[in-house]
C-alpha cells in the first residue's frame, strides 16, 4: 500500500533548517555530474566530492549540477554553503514527502516537483521526488537516486545545433520540467492499458481479486492527481513569475508546459471516472451472475413441485389404492412425470426464460 503521508518524526522538535534525510534512501552513495556549457564549447564531468563544484560558482557559462542521491547530509551542506542555498530550501530538498511547489529568493528560484514512472512488471506507479535550484547562470538539481530520466536533455546539450546550447539556465530548467511532465504522460499511457484490461476481465469474469485491483487503481490515480495539481500551480506561478531570472522568451515554453498539466488533469478526471464506474460494474457483473443462478435454481425447484406431488401422492401408505394393482402402473407414473417436466420445460423456453 502506498504510503500517502510522509514522516515527520525525523524532524520533531529541532528547530527550522536542521538538515535530516525524511525518506527511503534510493542509491548507495551520491552521484554527482557537472555539464558547464555555452554556444561554442561543452564540458561534462563526475565529481566525485562537492568541492569540484565550486570552480564553477562564477562562470559566466551555463552549469548544470545533478546530484543523485540526497542522503549525504555533509554533502549537501557543503553545497549549499557554496551557492548561497538557504538552509530551510535545503530541508525542504531533504524531505522527500515534499509538495510540489516553487519559491523565489533574491538569488534564485526553488522548484520542488514530483517524478513519476510506471512499472509494467509490478503495474505500479514509481515516484521520485527532483527539486531544482535555478540561478543566473546555474542549475542544480537534486534526485533521490541515479536515473536517465535527463538522459535526453543530456544528448541535446552534447548537441552543439540545439536551442539549449544557446540559452539560459532559466530554459534548461524548462527542459527539465518539460522532461518530468512528459512522463506523466508515459504513467497515463499505462495505467489506462491496466484499466482496459481489468475493465475486461470484470465483464467476463468478476472476482474479489479484481474488485482489490480496482481499488489499487483508485489509490494511483489519487496519487496522481496529488501530484499533479501542485505541479499546475507551480507552472502556473513560474510563468506569471515577475522575475529577472526567467527570460520572456522561455516565458512561451513554460506556457507550453502549463497546457500539458491541463492535459494531463483532465485525462486523470476521466480515468478516474471510469474506475468509480467499474465498482458499480463489478457489482452489476456479480448481481447478474446471481441472478442467472437464483433463475436456474428456481426453475429446477418449479419443474419439481409437481412431481413432489405426485411422488407424495403415490408415497401414502393406504390399503386401497386404485392403481396398486395396475400392471402398468409404475411405467404411467414415470411416463407421466416425464411428460409434465417436457411440457414445463417447453412452456419456459417458449417465454424465453431459459
């Protein structure tokens, strides 16, 4: 069962800015990479200390920082105390149970958004938490563990002819945002493959295992969708943003990404739709097969009170009894009680009740 709440018994009572790790640790040790680039050269690297950072505080050049894996507290720390990161945004980076949600400071920008996969084995939905630290001339992004979900937005900086290469820190930031909505997109894809299937299966064969999926199902799609609205109103306010730090031409892409949110909102809304009806599916699918049961049952039960009767009749234990002595009187009593089941049975069929 997904957990829906995250726990903050890590961080009781100490006071704002303490910097604990509140989640699964992901990846045995961080993996640091540096992409510094501008139109004419790009360079990328493994760090393998947070200090090999610090050269590229003051570049005029594009630096993308991705740190993968957020459990080194003194890592992180050292970070921050480079790029001026304010201690209550590194908390918030540390808590994985984070709301999506975006910040503006004098210095920089604060994006905490969520980062979703599907896994088609276990038919589930994967998140991941990415908060991104957007200055003039950096971007630093944090995940909760080594993935290639960039990987593409890797391959267009490493393109010397992309757009990318030629643009701010505030579009490669759109990249990445554009690169985590996109994904909701695969999730969807997915999760509406599952419901078809199980829609089917509810329709030919309704279980109690079938009615658990469906409620699995109600329970991602609860998820999704609590992700997704607050990633609405993060694109939402970037994009009115009045900030020195975004461009007006990035300003139309952002735009661009908002719709998706719409998009996905929506496809959401009628997913869930259709799963609140397959419980009432379920249950249709479960009266009818009682129904058709009861239907059988009761003609058996109906077809067999007349030759109870008849048994009855022929079973009292009297002296004098007219057809006791008859030759043939046991062929007539089976030729009679077959003829009364024949003439019920076809009186059914001919009112179409079987």
């Amino acid at each position: 069962m997904r957990k829906m709440v995250g726990d903050s018994s890590a961080t009781a009572g100490l006071p704002p800015g303490s910097l604990v790790h509140v989640g699964e640790r992901k990846s045995p040790q961080p993996e640091i990479t540096i992409a510094d680039y501008d139109a004419q050269h790009y360079t990328e690297r493994v760090a393998e200390s947070i200090d090999e950072c610090r050269p590229f505080r003051d570049t005029p050049t594009v630096t993308w920082i991705n740190v993968a894996g957020i459990h080194d507290i003194e890592a992180l720390r050292t970070l921050a105390e480079c790029y001026h990161i304010h201690p209550l945004v590194m908390e918030d980076i540390l808590n994985t149970h984070e709301r999506p949600k975006f910040e503006e400071f004098d210095d920089y920008l604060f994006i905490v958004v969520k980062m979703l996969g599907y896994d088609a084995a276990t038919k589930e939905v994967v998140a991941e938490q990415v908060s991104l630290i957007v200055g003039p001339n950096v971007v630093i992004s944090f995940e909760e563990a080594p993935r290639d979900a960039f990987d593409a937005v890797r391959a267009r900086i490493r393109n010397e002819k992309g757009r990318i290469r030629s643009s701010g820190a505030d579009y490669l930031a759109y990249c990445l945002l554009d690169t985590v909505v996109d994904n909701y997109f695969s999730v969807l894809e997915g999760m509406a493959a599952e419901i078809e299937e199980v829609e089917d299966q509810l329709l030919a064969d309704p279980s109690r295992d079938m009615l658990q999926r469906v409620h699995g199902l109600k329970r991602e799609l609860i998820f999704l969708r609590k992700s997704v609205w607050p990633l609405r109103e993060v694109l939402a306010v970037l994009e009115r943003a009045d900030s020195s730090l975004i461009r007006e031409s990035t300003v139309i892409y952002l735009r661009d990404v908002y719709d998706h949110t719409i998009q996905i909102v929506d496809t959401i809304e009628s997913l869930r739709d259709i799963v609140s009806g397959m419980h009432d599916t379920y249950l249709s699918s479960v009266s009818n097969r009682l129904n058709e049961v009861m239907k059988v049952l009761t003609i058996w039960a109906t077809i067999f009170i007349p030759l109870t009767f008849l048994a009855g009749v022929y079973g009292m234990n009297f002296k004098y009894f007219p057809e006791l002595g008859w030759k043939w009187g046991y062929a007539g009593f089976w030729a009679i009680i077959v003829t009364v089941s024949g003439f019920m049975l076809l009186h059914f069929r001919k009112k179409k009740w079987l």
